[in-house]
C-alpha cells in the first residue's frame, strides 16, 4: 500500500476523533513548549484541519507543499528554533491512543504507526531545511556586508572578524540543526527504551558538540539509569550504562527542573568529577508534562564550552527523546499486555 493510502486510511480512523485528538495536542504542546495551552489552540487547530483534508483526499504532496512554506515563513521571523519541529513529533504521539482504539488488529496499527512516522520524517526535513536556508542567507548577508566594508580602508579589519564570528555562529547553528535531525531519525523508530536512550546517547555525542554525552532517566525508585557515549581516549569509551542517585549538577536540574551550566566545573559546588578532564557541563532536564524524568548530560574538555544557543539546541533535543521514549513506553506496555492476554 503506497504512504498515500495508509496516511488516507489513518485520516479516517483518527477524524472520529478530531475534537479529542486536538484537545490532547494542545495540551502536549503547552507542556513541552513551556507555555500556556491556549496560545496553542490557533495554531493546533489549522495544522490538524489542514492534515485531515489534504490526507483524506490523498494530497499528500500538497500537504508537505504547503508545511514547507509556513515553516519557511515561521523562520523568517524567529532566531530560535521554530517549535514547528516540536509539533510534528508530539502530533505522531498524541494519535498513538486513538489508532490504539481505532485499529481492528495488529497490523492495521503497525502500517498507520509506520505511515505516521514516515510523513513525521518528510515534514521535520521540510522544518530542517527551512533552518539551513536560512542559515546560508544570514551567511551571505554577512559575505555581502564584508564585501561593503573592503572598499572602507579604516572598517576593513573590523568587517573580516565580524564576518568570521557570522561564519563560525553559522556553522555552529548548522551543526546543531545537524544533530537535532540525526537525532530526531535516528530514534524515531526505536521502541526499546534501553536501546533508544543508548541510540541518542551516540547520536548526540557524534555531533561533535561534547567529548561525553550521558542520556539518563529515573526508573521507579528514582536512581538514574542510562547510557553514555564518548570520544576515544575518555576513560567511559564507547557506549555503555551507568546506573545510580541523582547527584551532582545532573541532580540539580532535575530539581531545578531547569538547564544548568559550569563554565568552570572546579567552581561550581554540586560537580561531580565522574569523567577526567572535563573543564565544562551542561545539563538539560527531559521534561514531561513538567515533571522531571531524566536528563542528558554535555561534558567538554574545554572551558566555557556552551552558550544559550547550545542550551536552546539541547532543550530542542530533549524535547525529541521525551516524545521518543514515552513513544517506545507505550509500545512496550502495549506488547506486554498483549503477551499476557
């Protein structure tokens, strides 16, 4: 069956449930985005009318057409990261209750779960590539204010930095919209929590933001369970678990239920020296519905390694493995009681 007709035949199963569907999006979107719900209504509202009547007439080109150019016009007028992004996969875990009661069997639910994440993929490429464009425009904005600035003898050492320091923000965003897609595919459609928090853990790392990357969550009794992943030479090579309390600055930003970051981890009080050598952390708290259930872990070698762009790419990574991994959770629930029955 081609991605069109599965999509039109998940259309249908998920229409009787429109007002419900939109209703659990918004609140999705409230949590995850930080933000009141209501202010998500609006937008909620036009993406879900517009998915159902592209899809159920089979329009699936026009559907992407028309995602695309909205997200090129959200960037055009926002610096950070478009919570466009953020909708799409909460979108795909909002529908799993409903196909769960929709669906006669097993396998009408797997082809409408792969369907959802296939489209999933083709619309956050569309948000990606929106972001690179963008990117490269602010580059070649920069080129052409240099290019100005030659022809003024007395500005023309001023303009090559500034150009350099555009360059470098450049490719440093571009490499984060990197990580986030590779990411973002990367788990997508891993079901086995353990396995999907050992895929992000490499994912992220191999971004080449952080020597150490740690993907952790607390398990029923509060200890912190996950995998890490690092550079070659780091004493935790490769991929591996950790398993323990929540200390550290890992253990405050669960408690802060907020971003926390040591320039300087020999100044900051609540450093936990687990990984010699590094010089700065970063740690982003996973957040669902406001409750704290993990964390992911930055560690570098060098001092002052994260900025508040690096935090706003690690917050948009979080949000993805929260939606990953309650995702995998409930797949897995899902067979288990399957097997019992």
């Amino acid at each position: 069956m081609s991605l069109a007709a599965s999509l039109k035949r998940t259309v249908e199963r998920l229409r009787p449930h429109r007002e419900a569907l939109l209703e659990s999006w918004v609140q999705a979107m409230g949590a995850l985005a930080d933000a009141p719900p209501q202010g998500w209504r609006g937008f909620c509202t036009e993406r879900l009318d517009g998915f159902i009547g592209r899809l159920e007439h089979g329009d699936l080109e026009g559907l992407l057409a028309e995602e695309a150019a909205a997200a090129e016009g959200s960037v055009r007028e926002a610096v950070s990261f478009d919570p466009f992004a953020l909708a799409i996969r909460a979108f795909d875990g909002c529908c799993l209750p409903f196909l769960l009661e929709s669906c006669p069997d097993k396998d009408s639910l797997g082809d409408a779960l792969l369907a959802l994440d296939e489209l999933g993929n083709r619309r956050l490429e569309a948000v990606i590539q929106a972001h690179e464009e963008e990117a490269q425009r602010r580059v070649a904005e920069a080129e052409d204010q240099a290019a100005q600035a030659r022809d003024r003898a007395r500005d023309l050492a001023h303009a090559n930095a500034e150009l350099e320091k555009a360059q470098a923000r450049a490719q440093r965003r571009a490499d984060q919209i990197a990580t986030l897609a590779n990411v973002a595919r990367r788990i997508a459609g891993v079901l086995d929590p353990e396995t999907l928090l050992a895929e992000a853990a490499q994912a992220i790392q191999g971004g080449g933001g952080a020597r150490y990357v740690a993907v952790v969550v607390l398990d029923h009794e509060g200890v912190l369970v996950g995998r890490w992943s690092a550079r070659t030479g780091v004493d935790r090579r490769g991929k591996g678990r950790m398993q323990g309390p929540a200390g550290g600055m890992i253990g405050r930003a669960l408690r802060k239920r907020a971003p926390q970051v040591a320039g300087d981890v020999e100044r900051d009080p609540n450093y936990h020296a687990d990984v010699p050598g590094t010089r700065s952390e970063m740690v982003v708290p996973l957040l669902e519905e406001g409750e704290a259930i993990g964390a992911l872990d930055y560690q570098s070698d060098q001092r002052e390694a994260f900025d508040l762009d690096d935090v706003a790419a690690a917050e948009a990574v979080a949000d993805f493995v929260v939606i990953a991994l309650r995702n995998a959770r409930l797949v897995q629930d899902l067979r288990r009681s399957s097997q019992r029955n």
